[in-house]
C-alpha cells in the first residue's frame, strides 16, 4: 500500500486517479524546487502528470524542464506517496499517485516553460517546512536525513 498523506478522501466523492513523477534535485544543502503562482501560489517538488503512453522517467524529464528550464541525470526512484486534493487548473478531484525520484540537475536550458511557474534554489531544511503538500516536505525531510548521515 502506498502511504497516504493529507486530507482522506471525502465519501461520495469521484476521485480521478492522476499519477505523476516528481523530483528531489539537490545540489550540495540545497533542493531546485519550483513555485506556481497560478491558481494559487505553491512551493513544490518539480513533476507532474505522466501522459499516455509516456514512461514516469521520460514525464519526469519533461516535467522538470517544463517547471524549471533544468535538464537532470541519474534518476534513481525513491519512494511514492498518494493524496487527495482539487486540482483548480483541471476543474476535477484527484487522487495523485506521486513517484518520488532523486535526480542530479545538469544545466539550466532557460526559464520554465510552464505559464506561471518559475524555479529556485532553497536549503533543503527550508523546503521541509515550505513546501506546499506533506508528501514532498516527507520526501525533503528524508533527504536532508540522507545527506546529514553521510
């Protein structure tokens, strides 16, 4: 089973099932996250949807660079986590499948191609407390964890 964070799911309600892969792209103490300003603004782990037919690492690719204007290396899948939540931008109720990958960023393309959404760089013991759902600040957490037991 795959560990839930958030709000449970409201009975009676039609929840479509979106899976999406996302991104811990860290850089020393640091993570690249992304902001979306649109509907609301929010701080999260770079990812998204995986389209038909696409593969979660070939998503995970495109979602960083659409959300970021970094290209990544090396992911390494490391978790995945599930919660239930509006999603404004589709008009639809979502239970979100989150596929957790560690991946090294490479080289800034550009700026985010995404309307609305631009990247930044933050202390990773910032982002545990910042960032907008708690499966991601689960995931930043686990990470900082990681790197200060080395």
């Amino acid at each position: 089973m795959i560990r839930r964070f958030g709000e449970s799911p409201e009975p009676g309600r039609r929840y479509i099932r979106r899976v999406g892969a996302y991104a811990l792209l860290p850089r020393e103490s640091d993570l690249l996250l992304t902001s979306q300003y649109d509907p609301d603004p929010d701080l999260q782990l770079p990812g998204g949807g995986i389209d038909p037919g696409e593969s979660p690492v070939a998503a995970l690719h495109r979602e960083v660079y659409e959300e970021t204007g970094w290209l990544i290396a090396a992911p390494r899948r490391v978790g995945a986590f599930r919660r239930f939540a509006y999603m404004p931008e589709y008009d639809l109720w979502a239970e979100k499948i989150c596929l957790i990958y560690r991946a090294r960023p490479v080289r800034r393309i550009g700026p985010p191609t995404e309307p609305d959404h631009a990247a930044l760089w933050m202390p990773a013991l910032d982002a545990v407390g910042l960032l907008g759902n708690a499966g991601d600040r689960h995931f930043a957490a686990w990470h900082l964890a990681q790197i200060r037991a080395r």
